[in-house]
C-alpha cells in the first residue's frame, strides 16, 4: 500500500489511519454515545490486516478508555502500527475536563499514556487544544524535551492556528498539524494548508466525512435518534439549516460513488486525500464493517467533471 512520510519525521503512514475517539464508548463529555469493545477491537484489527499502519487516539477519549482498547487491541500484533496519541485535556474524578499545558501536567499525561498504551515510546504526541493559548510556549518546550528524553518520537500540533504554529516552531520543530477538514470544512484551504506546505509540516486531516455525515448512511431519523451522551447532538453541522444541506451533499457523495461502486464515505475521503498538502486523513471506526465501508478510498480518484460538480453544490447559497 502507498505511504507518505510524515513532516519531517522518519514515519511513513498510509494515507487512511485508525481514529479511535468513538472507541473511548459512552458516559462522558464528547462521547459518540455507547460502545462495544469487541467492535473496536474487530475494527483495529480489519484495518491493520487492510493495510493501515497507524492509529491516532487521545488520552481525553473515554477519559482513558480509548487508549486502552488500542493497547488491548494489539496485544500480540506484529508487525505494530504506528501509535499517535495527544494531551493537554484534562479530568478530574467527576469527569469534569479542563485544559492544561503546564509542564508537571503534561509529563504526568505522557507517563499516563505509555502506561495504558503499554508502550516504551509514542510514536507522535500531539497538543490536542492549544488552551489556555498563554501556556502554549510552555506545553510546547515541555514536549520537545520529552522528545528529547526518549518518551516520544515526533511531536505535532492539533487545532493550532498559523501564528500558533509559529510560536510553536520558534521553540522546536512542528512534526505535523491535526486540523479538522472535509466537504462541509474546508476553511484550513485558505492560510494553514499553504502554510504547512511552505514549512513541510506534515497534515493529518480529522473529520474527512465530518463525523458520519459523509458516510451515506446518515439519515435525519437517525440524527434524532442519536443517543443522549452524543456530543452530535450538540453540533452546529447536525442542526437545521446546516443539517439539510450537509444530506444533500452526502447524497451527491453516494450517486457519484454508485457511478464507480463506491460508496459516499469513499468519495467524502478520497476528496480531502486529493489534496497535495494532506500527508494521511483520520478514519473514526466503530466495527469491522465500517472499515469494508471505506477500505479502497485512499485508491480511488474523482475526476475533474466530478470535483467541479461537487465544488458547484458547495458554492451554491444557502437555501
């Protein structure tokens, strides 16, 4: 399968990798509702025999959790993927999250992280917020010497913005940026992908299918069926007047995926892959079917006719 190299670092992923926020299960803030371990597991497990070769968690998802089914999922695996994980979100005993970037508190995360994960070393550690932004020069340095130290191997940003980069690579250089991008979000287009190929940070796009709204097979009956504990509930891209139109667009994913036999999570995919900037796009899992959902994308191509019409919907006015 196709690789990228990652930035400036010796890491060379598949374009599609493993995201496991949905795996931190239910029962807490930004929760995708409940669960099954067992699925996640499975789902780790198709994707590694397909070919990925890497998986991005947090220490924040499922306040723990996420990290380790990840580790429960590996166990026994060879070759290992690439294991990335984040940190700067923190909980206290009622699950209350706060964000930190004070140096005692990301050492304690990093330590927190290898424990669960049951590795030696994170492949990439990643900011996940650049909150409170005053601490940032801090939280960065902090990294670096953990890079330093052997705790990590590469250190990237998420959810930074350009100045924020800057005064991140003032200090030590910026591996790779997580930003949010797909279809319905495309605004890093316009400064922080020009940037990022400018400085030859590596991207790693979050949200490619806008958590489930590009897969096809989201519907408005399931929107409002969505479990209590989903953080989609809450999100601007899962109301109304957004809701409509992001349907429509998830429909012109699938009759231009039906026209190769594709589906829309595969079109929605293999536009933000397209790209020359994005090095790898997130894929959030939650069973081995989904991954059949989206296993060929990083190998299918639209065409021009196909990206114009796609591009004519979105410059459409909202209705």
């Amino acid at each position: 399968m196709e690789t990228r190299r990652l930035g400036n670092s010796d890491l060379s992923i598949t374009p599609l990798g493993v995201g496991a926020w949905a795996m931190g299960g239910g029962g807490w803030r930004f929760a995708w509702g409940p669960q099954d371990d067992r699925q996640s597991i499975a789902a780790i497990h198709a994707a590694l025999e397909g070919g990925w070769n890497w998986i991005d968690t947090a220490a924040i998802y499922g306040l723990g959790h996420s990290e380790e089914v990840v580790a429960r999922a590996l166990e026994g695996v060879s070759p290992r993927p690439y294991l990335f994980t984040k940190c700067s979100r923190v909980w206290d005993a009622d699950g209350g999250i706060h964000a930190c970037l004070k140096r005692d508190s990301l050492r304690r995360e990093c330590e927190a992280s290898l424990r669960r994960l049951k590795v030696e070393v994170i492949d990439l550690y990643q900011i996940h917020w650049p909150e409170p932004d005053e601490d940032l020069e801090e939280g960065w340095e902090t990294l670096a010497r953990l890079r330093e130290e052997g705790k990590v191997r590469w250190i990237g940003a998420s959810n930074f913005s350009v100045e924020q980069l800057k005064r991140a690579q003032a200090i030590a250089p910026v591996t790779s940026l997580q930003p949010p991008y797909s279809m319905i979000s495309p605004e890093i287009e316009h400064e922080i992908l020009p940037y990022c190929a400018a400085t030859g940070v590596g991207v790693i796009a979050y949200s490619p299918m806008k958590s489930g709204l590009l897969t096809g097979k989201m519907t408005r009956e399931r929107v409002a069926n969505l479990a209590p504990d989903d953080f989609r509930r809450r999100a601007p891209a899962f109301q109304e007047p957004d809701l409509t139109r992001n349907l429509a667009l998830a429909e012109l994913c699938r009759q231009t995926g039906a026209r190769h036999g594709c589906t829309a999570g595969q079109v929605a995919l293999a536009w933000v892959l397209k790209h020359p900037t994005v090095t790898g796009a997130i894929v959030g899992l939650r069973s081995a079917e989904q991954f059949e959902g989206v296993r060929g994308a990083s190998g299918f191509s639209l065409s021009e006719g196909e990206l114009s019409e796609i591009d004519e919907f979105r410059a459409r006015p909202q209705s």
